[in-house]
C-alpha cells in the first residue's frame, strides 16, 4: 500500500479487515519500502497493493516493483 496510515484512515476494506482481525496491521506495508528495498516482500504469501491515491501514478509503480527493467 502507498502508506499504512493512509490506509487505515482512508480504505475502508482495510481498516474493517483490521476491525475484525483478519488482517494485522503489522503486517502492512509501505510502499515506499518496497520500492527502495527497505522491505522484502515475502515471495511466499500473496502481495497485494491496495491504491487510496492516485491509480495511474500507482500502476506506474506497482510496474517497476515487480520488474525494474519494464
């Protein structure tokens, strides 16, 4: 996601999945960390980018993060 605080005050899917526990919010993050490889995803859950912004700008990203030569 673009930003954990964002998410949890702005995506309504998100902040219920944390209401009713069946996401963590530890579990989210950054997108930014991501992208400049302060996190690394785990290859072995499913990733999911959830948009609160700007899609065409995220797509841009989202793109790069999954290959960096595209």
């Amino acid at each position: 996601m673009e930003d954990r605080a964002t998410a949890m005050r702005e995506a309504g899917d998100v902040i219920q999945a944390v209401a009713d526990s069946s996401l963590h919010e530890d579990s989210l993050v950054d997108l930014a960390d991501v992208v400049t490889g302060g996190v690394a995803p785990d290859t072995a859950r499913p990733r999911v980018f959830k948009c609160v912004g700007m899609s065409r700008q995220d797509l841009v990203v989202a793109v790069w993060v999954v290959d960096p030569n595209a």
